[in-house]
C-alpha cells in the first residue's frame, strides 16, 4: 500500500517496500530477484528509486530513513 504524502513525508510503492523489507532481512539484489521472479537489474532499479527518493546515498542511510519514515518493520525478539 503506497503511504500518503504528509509534511515532507515520501511515498513508496508496494513493491519498493517490499524490497525495501527484504534489504533489511539481509537479502543481497540476486536473492530479492530470485524471491520475487524480477532481474537484478529491476531490484537495482527499484533500490536506486528509494534511495532518491528517501534522498540517502548509501544502504545504511536507505535503512535508517526506512525505519524512521515507517516503511521497516522491525521485529523485536
């Protein structure tokens, strides 16, 4: 479900949180590719997207900003 703009808030589609998701569960592009039947290249797509769109320039700040902005959902043990 794509979230709602808010106050400087971005909007990602279903399947860039979806992605986004398996990047946080410690999947590599190939594997994410594998799990939802799409290229690499459509992964590198689609992290390239949130990564501009969450204006980050690396994999940590794309997590961080996933967690803050509510896209991650973090599993407490």
């Amino acid at each position: 479900m794509e979230r709602k703009k808010k106050a400087g808030v971005t909007s990602l589609t279903d399947r860039e949180q979806e992605i986004l998701q398996l990047i946080w569960n410690g999947m590599k592009n190939r594997e994410i590719g594998i799990r939802l039947k799409i290229s690499v290249k459509t992964v590198e797509a689609h992290r390239a997207n949130m990564m501009k769109k969450l204006r980050v320039s690396n994999a940590a700040q794309l997590l961080k900003a996933g967690i803050e902005e509510g896209f991650i959902r973090v599993r407490r043990a």
